[in-house]
C-alpha cells in the first residue's frame, strides 16, 4: 500500500456538488492499493499513519512530538489508484494498482481496521470509484509519503 499524508487545517470531498465528508484539523490522506498488497501492509499502513508524531507537545516545546491519536484530531481518507502511476512515455500504466473489484473490499476492510484502532467518529472517508473534488488546507505543509514495502 501507498499513502500520501498531509496534516491538515481542515479538508473535505465533494462528489456530485455534495460535500459528503469533512474534517477540521488532522490527517488527510490518499491511499492506494497495490496488486500484491496483504492485510500486513494495510495494518502497517493504519498503524503508521495514527502513530506519525506530525505535531509539537502540549506546551509546544517539542517539535514533531504527538500523533493525531494523541491530539484528538481527525483523519479524512481518500482512495487513491492513481498512486500506483507508472509511467510509459507521457503516458501513465495501473498494472501495479489492486484491481478495482478487488481493491474496493480491502480499503472498506483498511477503513474498518482504522476504526478499530481509533475512535470510529474520528474516521472519515471520501466515495471509493467516485470522481471527487478534494479541498484542503495544508498546516505547514507537511507532506510523507508512506510505502508498505519500503519498511
């Protein structure tokens, strides 16, 4: 699996004119599914993204201290196959990505293990197929790029 992290003001997706998810301040992050990915890389991949220490301590003495779990803050995630991009020429090839009728079932699954781990109303997600609008205020920026197989 791949993800791309960017802590975040707020963040929202709108599909169709509708906003059909928001968060204010926290995590939003695009995930993709790759063709040989496990139910190992999707826990390593929840595990890292609630765990990354993206802010400074409560007195705000120490940068790069608590994770979103320990601020309280939200997480917006956003499927993402275009992170599995390879590119031929000036054109771009998915052989790498989860094949769409597999992948759908794996990110529900990646949702559902997210929630467990954290507070489910702190979860939040965009429409998995659905050509969405993502808008997002960047706190920082701050930007990581995750790959399940480089750990």
């Amino acid at each position: 699996m791949k993800a791309i992290i960017q802590r975040v003001k707020n963040a929202s997706v709108t599909v169709e004119g509708e906003v059909i998810s928001e968060i204010k301040q926290g995590l939003m992050c695009l995930i993709g599914v790759g063709r040989d990915d496990t139910k190992d890389d999707a826990e390593y991949i929840a595990r890292k993204i609630l765990n990354l220490r993206l802010w400074k301590n409560e007195d705000e003495t120490k940068n790069w201290d608590r994770s979103v779990q320990q601020m309280d803050y939200e997480i917006l995630f956003v499927s993402q196959f275009t992170l599995y991009a390879q590119l031929k020429g000036n054109k771009q090839s998915y052989h790498l990505a989860m094949a769409p009728e597999l992948s759908k079932q794996f990110y529900l699954e990646f949702l559902e293990s997210a929630k467990k781990s954290y507070k489910p109303e702190k979860i939040k997600d965009g429409r998995f197929g659905a050509m969405m609008d993502v808008q997002l205020i960047n706190d920082g920026p701050v930007t990581i790029q995750l790959d399940s197989k480089g750990k």
